[in-house]
C-alpha cells in the first residue's frame, strides 16, 4: 500500500508531470494506455514504496559526503573487493572498520577465567594505541612526547615541527562546527610532507620530517573519519621508508657508555648530541610499534614485530628527561642508564624501580608483560600511565 502523503501516481513522477490521480486512474495514463499505480511496478519491486528519501538515503548521503569532503581528495585509493563469503558474526577485517570505536566490544566476557591469547594480546594492543592518541596532545601541552624531546629543536624549530605542533593544536579545538576546517588543515599539512623528497633530506631534516608524519598518522588513523583514515593508510610505506632511512643513521650516532661509574666527560657525546641520536631511536621504534598495532587491530596480527625486537632505546626516564647538560651528566653517573633492546627486555630491564620509566618504556612492558602490572607501578602512578581504570574495575 501506497504511503498516505503520495498524490501522483508513479508514471507521472517519472515525467515530472501534475497527475490528477484520486480513485482511479489518472487521465494522462488513461489516454496514453499507460499502467497507473501509486505502487512502484519497475524491476525495484524490494524497493521502498516512496518518492521521498528514506533514512537509509539519508545515511548513504552522509557517508558519501564523508568520502568526498575536501577539494583535493586523492581519489586514486585502492579499495579492496567486497568479499561474499564473509560469515555473519566474524570480526570485521576489511576496510571499513570503524576506527573511532575500535575500543568498544558489546561480547560478553568468557565465563571462565583463562583469556585465550588473542584476548591477552588485544588488551594489551588497544592498551597501547590509546596512549599512542595522547601523543599529539601531549606534543602541544609539553613540548614534548616519548619521542621528541622538549629541547631537541629548541634553537631551530623546522617548518616540519612548526606545522605539527599548529596541526595538532587545532585538532584538540575540534567539534562538530570546526571538524571540516580541521580535517583539510590535517589533510594539506600531511601530502604536502610526504610530497617531500626523503633520499635528499639531511638527518636533522629526515627526523623532523618522519616525527611530524608520526604525528600526523596517528591523528588520522585513530581519529574515525574515514578519508582520513585512507589518507594515512596510503602515507604509511613513505613513513616506514623514511624510519628505515633514519635507522640506518641512528646506527651511526652516539650512545652513552653501559657504565656511568667509568665514563670519561671528555670524550663522552655532548648532551644535544645524544638528544638527537635517542630521539632518532625513539622515532623510529614509535614508526614500527605504530605500524604493528594498527596493523593487530585491523586484521589480527602484528607484522613488524620481528622488527621491533631488533630496536632500541635508552629507557632511564631521568636521562631522557633531562633539561640540560648538567642534569644529563649527573644523571648519567648516578643512575642505570637501562639501554634496552627490546628482545633482551628482561635481562636488560633488571632492578628497574617504577620511576626509572617514562611513557615508552611503560607501553613497552605493558605490551610484553601485559597491562596488570598496576602492583609494579604503584598507586600513585595508575593514572599517570592510563592504567587506573584497568587496575580499579578491572576493564
């Protein structure tokens, strides 16, 4: 049956003509011998019987609004095929998994108390991806994140650095009045970084270069929005290309020695030096651990992790922290310095106190140990490191 507000039958919508239809029918269809009905009769039987838009057009409007937002939307994506075959229930695996509440699960917890791996593993992911989207932020309020230091660029800040930091400001102004603004900002400071030639970049310039793309990654990979999301994915092999090119050179740069206790001022790396080879480490290991957890949370496995074991930093927070050369070289003498390579993360890891870490080398052993390590952290440190919740209710 016909909705009650239609008053043309359908051949005259089609035409786009007044039709004068009340009982019967109408006298156009009359005099042309035309079928005329207020029930759509053409191949779309399943169709909804309305000429007005229903709220699944409505929806598909705004997702394709979504997809088309911007003025230089790169239309070249490659979009997998839809696969038939998928089994209702399974896990979505394909690309349009919903990014923004990739944290939300509505299954129900197993009755028994033993995880299977794959949960033990995708509590620990979504554990460390959530700290990974307080990194921007972070960048804006300090100055600095686990991998860049607040006085690595302190006498020249690169134009790379300058469009991060002014990026990821107005992303945390964001609503629903400015997301359009935002998002293009987001999207021209981002292809215009990865335009640049990477093999023709200094060091200095190829870390500024990859820590700003981090940044830039990681607001559009996490944040929902679907042309965003694309976008990344697409910059993803020029962000692993550049991390590649910057490991090679952090093999080249300075470290301090193992022990503090015979270490030599006079030949030691200065400061700055040091601040710029770990901050090279650091970048590079966040480039790998980024790629490997988005990687887990789309299709349910993490494919650099024979990478990222090879990886290293140095994880005493005090010396990563240091504001200047004196506190650095105090530090340096005082403390274990806890130069980690992370397949060797127990031995090297030994006697470690909870204020011997920072934000990196937490994340870390939450992703190896598991995110119950709330005794070793202590109370006063839960919701520092994003584990008061998990620690409290048990979530």
């Amino acid at each position: 049956m016909a909705p009650p507000y239609r008053r043309s039958c359908l051949t005259c919508v089609k035409a786009k003509r007044r039709c004068e239809f009340s009982s019967g029918p109408c006298k156009r269809c009359t005099n042309k011998n035309l079928s005329c009905s207020l029930n759509r009769m053409d191949h779309h039987e399943n169709a909804p019987p309305s000429d007005y838009a229903t709220d699944d057009d409505i929806r598909e409007a705004q997702w394709l609004a979504t997809l088309t937002r911007g003025q230089n939307l790169d239309l070249d994506i490659q979009w997998p095929e839809f696969d038939q075959n998928i089994v209702p229930g399974e896990p979505p695996t394909d690309q349009t998994i919903d990014v923004d509440n990739i944290f939300t699960t509505t299954a129900e917890p197993p009755k028994n108390d033993t995880q299977s791996p794959s949960c033990i593993f995708y509590e620990r992911v979504t554990y460390v991806s959530r700290q990974f989207r307080t990194y921007p932020a972070m960048f804006v309020k300090r100055g600095q994140n686990p991998f860049i230091h607040r006085f690595l660029y302190e006498q020249n800040t690169p134009l790379a650095i300058s469009d991060a930091m002014s990026c990821c400001a107005l992303y945390e102004g964001k609503n629903e009045c400015n997301e359009l603004l935002v998002f293009n900002d987001l999207s021209s400071k981002a292809r215009n970084l990865v335009a640049r030639n990477g093999f023709s970049m200094t060091t200095s310039d190829l870390l500024a270069s990859t820590q700003a793309l981090l940044l830039y990654q990681i607001l559009r990979l996490f944040d929902g929005d679907i042309r965003l999301r694309a976008e990344a994915e697409n910059a993803e092999p020029v962000m692993m290309a550049w991390a590649e090119r910057l490991l090679g050179f952090s093999k080249q740069l300075p470290a301090i020695p193992e022990d503090g206790s015979s270490l030599d001022m006079e030949i030691t790396t200065s400061w700055r030096e040091w601040v710029c080879a770990e901050s090279c480490r650091r970048t590079v290991l966040t480039c790998y651990m980024l790629q490997g957890i988005y990687s887990f949370l789309k299709f349910g496995y993490d494919n650099v992790a024979a990478q990222i074991y090879k990886l290293s930093f140095t994880a005493q927070a005090r010396i990563w922290n240091a504001p200047s050369q004196y506190v650095w070289d105090e530090a340096i003498k005082k403390y274990k310095h806890f130069q980690v390579t992370i397949k060797q993360w127990d031995a090297a890891m030994e006697g470690a106190e909870n204020d011997d870490l920072e934000e990196l080398g937490i994340i870390i052993l939450a992703s190896m140990k598991g995110v119950n390590v709330c005794s070793w952290v202590g109370k006063a440190n839960l919701g520092r490191w994003g584990l008061a919740k998990k620690c409290i209710t048990g979530d």
